[in-house]
C-alpha cells in the first residue's frame, strides 16, 4: 500500500552556489520535492520553458539576468514552483 502525493517542498539550488555569474558561464539548476510517485521538472527562464528533467538536474549558460525557476509534476498533480534570482557580471577592460 502506497500513498500517492503531489510535490511539496520544492527547492531549487545552484551550482556554483552564487547569484552572480559571468555572463556565458556553465550554471546547473537542481531542483528537489517530496513527491509519490516521483516528479518530472520543468525548467524556466523568465518565465519562458527552458527544458525538463527527469532527474530534477538541469544545466543552462547564464546569458542575462533574471529568474529561473522549476515546476514539479507528477500524475497527482503540480507542487509550488521554487525560483533563484541570477545576475550576469561582465569583465571589464582596464
């Protein structure tokens, strides 16, 4: 006997851990929930679909500020969205 539940407790992490990234560098989003049976994540960019994973880990190049987030579903249902705010730092030329 099993019980089935719509993701909860979302949370989004990234790796590297800061907010402030250079611009076109490699950032990966891990996206976690309690959820039965397991969810699928959707990724976003401002918004806009950027991809899904299966496994909640999802890579992306930083080209812009904003906010990503991940939505994740299961067949019970949709959990709470968990977002990061990312702002892009540009080298500058002494």
């Amino acid at each position: 006997f099993s019980f089935l539940d719509a993701p909860d407790a979302t949370i989004l992490t990234t790796v590297p851990r800061s907010t402030t990234l250079l611009r076109d560098s490699i950032m990966s989003l891990n996206c976690q929930t309690n959820a039965s049976p397991k969810a699928d994540y959707h990724f976003y960019f401002n918004g806009k679909s950027i991809g899904n994973s299966a496994s909640g880990v999802f890579s992306v190049a930083v080209v812009a500020d904003g906010v990503y987030s991940c939505v994740p579903i299961n067949t019970v249902g949709t959990g709470d969205n968990a977002t990061v705010s990312i702002t892009v730092c540009k080298l500058t030329s002494l």
